[in-house]
C-alpha cells in the first residue's frame, strides 16, 4: 500500500486554512503550511476558482474594522463557496496544481489559483451571491392614500423626457418644490446631455429595471440601426411632443452635468435659482463596475425568483450591497473603441436636426458631443467588477464597512 499523496493533504492543509480565515496565496503555501499535519480537508476538493475567491474574501475580511470581521462567520461564507458554483457559461472546476503534479493529456489542466481568469472569479461571486440573497422579501407598504389635489391653474405644467437621471434630478428637485409633473397643455423639457454619458443613463436604468444587456451590446444594437434608444432619440422625442402639444411648447435643456441641466431647466421654466435637491442623491449609486455585476446578477435572479420579489431585491438590497466605494465610480465608461467614430457622428446629427426644428434650446447643442477621457475604459473593466462582487459578498454575509 502506498501511503496519501503529499500534494492532495497540501491542497487539502490549504483549504482548511482558507476556511478559518487564513489568506496565504497557494504559491507561497508550501513553505507556510504547518510543519505538523493539523486539520485538513476532508470533503471533495473544490475547484481552484472557488479556493481563489475565498482567498480574496480573506483578505478583503483582513481590512474590514475588527468589530465588523468580527460578526462574519467566515467559515460558513467560505463553504458557501466551496459548495457552488458559477451560473451560466463558463470553464469547468479546474483542479489545483502543485510540485508533483505532471500535466495531464485528458481532463481540465490543473492550474495555481491566482492564474484563474477573472472573469471565472466574477462567476462565482455571482452564484455566491445569488446563494445569499434573501429568498422572501419584505413586502413593499403602500403609502397612506391621499385625495388628489386639483391643479391650480396658475401653477406650471410640464413634463419631464429624456436622459433618465437628469430627469430623475429634476423631479425631485422640482418636487420639493412642490411642482409635480402633469397638466393640460404642458411645457415639455427634452432633457439631454453629451451622448456617450445618456448612453450610460440608459444602460444603467435597464439593468436596474431587470435587464441583462451587456454594454457593448447596447452599443453593437445602437450603431446598427443607426439611432440612439428612443428615451434618448431626442430629436424623435421632440417630435413625438411637437405633434402633441406644439413646437411652441418643447424645450431643449441641455448641459454637461447635473448643475448645468438644472440651471438650463430653471431657464425654461421661469425658475432662476432652481438648483439640485440636496436630499437627492445627483448621480445614482451605481459605478460602472457595479451595473455589470449587477447585469450577470440579473440573469440568475430573473430565473430563481418571480417579478416581484425579484424587483424587490433590485429596489431595496442590492443597491447597499453593490455599493462602489473604489476609485471605479470616478471613471466613467466611454464608447467602445469601435464605436467612438459612430457616437460623434451621430451626436453631430443630433445637434444638426434639432437646430433646424425651431425647438427653444437652453443650454448649448454642442454639449451633445461626446467629451468622455480617451483613457476612461470602453468596456467596465474586470478587476473593478471583481472588486465590487466581493465586497458584496461579505456584505450579503453580515460583514459592514
């Protein structure tokens, strides 16, 4: 008989350090592992991508206050995943490498943890989480119902259309005001700003609504038509309006952020010093790499769970947990490179058809080109997602920055 193998009670040493909290890269594992035995694994050895992302959870655990690494039972964390796996498309659970082991001509290549493509960690956190997700959620309570106030007709009515989250800003800061969108005859705002970032508005607004959407994709679909989605096809917006209510009543508001489309609303509007409410947060907390990860969510959530309580989760967890508190929020997405060419012409058409239409314009048409850094990324960028999921991931199991 020959006795177990030195390099499976290795892995098996490993694991067991991993699971109570441990962070040693495998790499340097054989010169740090315990002279004497100790525990060991003793189930089926999980694949390396798991065993990776429960080293990174570790290690992100490490930084946390101790008070708030101290709730976490990371031991539970760790086996949940070491029991899963990644949903959806994806490389099979790759067997760990180590000094004795000879290449195999069959079966998945045994490989050092840290080489594990992002992309696989990214897979896992998303099972891992969909795994710690709240199966039931709390049912949403309708506000107290309130007798419908009749228009005065001396207060302003409008209606707000365009870039959804400068449209969301306006609301609310018309809203404190006490000035609710509605009324015959309304003033429309067609609200825009440069094309690249109501791009990432939109993509942003699907993803939270349920949608999947890769943003390449958007684009791919955007160029291939040769027209911007429709909530953002401000001259077909405009025209949709001008059929409705007359040229007369449609005004362009235009600028490059929050601040500026408020000042440029207050213009249309007769309101000089409206300005963002405070109590409103101007950007939703979404950076690009937590979109993403929530988009790969989105395809899990959307099989595992019914409508509503799927939106619940969208509505009342997932914005704390996916929180972004890296330097990625700091860098918005641009076009893909491929499309670069494409989003300037086309925001030059843009502004060469609404300025022949009549339309009252605030603001300036020229800030409908794109003016995104050449150096901000084309496509989320994956260290960042990964990032975010596993700070999700502690989050979803008790732990709090």
């Amino acid at each position: 008989m020959t006795g177990p193998d030195p390099t499976d009670r290795l892995v098996r040493s490993w694991v067991q350090h991993l699971r109570s909290g441990g962070s040693t890269a495998w790499g340097a594992w054989p010169g740090a592992a315990p002279a004497s035995s100790g525990d060991v694994f003793t189930g089926p050895l999980p694949g390396a991508a798991q065993l990776e992302v429960v080293r990174r959870l570790a290690a992100a655990r490490d930084r946390l206050p101790a008070a708030s690494a101290d709730r976490l039972d990371f031991t539970h964390l760790a086996d949940t995943v070491l029991g899963g796996s990644g949903p959806g498309r994806g490389l099979g659970e790759l067997p760990v490498t180590g000094p004795d082991v000879a290449p195999t001509r069959f079966g998945p290549r045994a490989v050092d943890p840290a080489d594990v493509p992002e992309e696989e960690l990214i897979r896992v956190c998303v099972g891992v989480l969909a795994d710690l997700l709240p199966v039931t959620t709390p049912p949403s309570v309708a506000a107290p119902g309130r007798r419908r106030r009749r228009r005065r007709p001396w207060r302003r009515a409008f209606r707000l259309v365009g870039a959804p989250d400068h449209v969301e800003s306006l609301r609310a800061s018309l809203a404190a005001r006490g000035l609710v969108e509605g009324g015959r005859s309304p003033r429309v705002l067609v609200v825009g700003t440069d094309v690249e970032a109501m791009m990432r508005q939109v993509w942003t607004a699907r993803v939270r609504a349920g949608g999947d959407t890769r943003w390449q994709r958007l684009w791919s679909r955007a160029a291939g038509r040769d027209t911007l989605p429709v909530r953002i096809d401000l001259p077909r917006v405009a025209d949709h309006w001008t059929r409705r209510v007359g040229a007369g009543r449609v005004h362009l508001v235009l600028g490059r952020d929050h601040d500026a489309v408020h000042r440029a609303a207050g213009e249309a509007l007769g309101l000089p010093d409206l300005a963002v409410h405070i109590g409103h947060p101007a950007v939703p907390p979404w950076s690009s790499a937590s979109v993403d990860l929530l988009r790969r969510l989105n395809a899990v959530l959307n099989i595992r769970l019914d409508l509503v309580r799927a939106d619940a989760l969208r509505d009342g967890v997932l914005p704390d947990l996916l929180a972004d508190s890296g330097d990625g929020q700091d860098d918005p997405l641009r076009a893909p490179d491929r499309y670069r060419e494409w989003s300037r012409g086309r925001a030059a058409g843009i502004a060469k058809d609404l300025a022949t239409c009549g339309y009252a314009v605030h603001g300036n048409l020229e800030d409908l080109a794109p003016c995104s850094d050449d150096a901000a990324p084309g496509t989320p960028v994956r260290s960042d997602v990964l990032a975010v999921a596993i700070r999700a991931c502690l989050r979803a199991a008790g732990a709090e920055e």
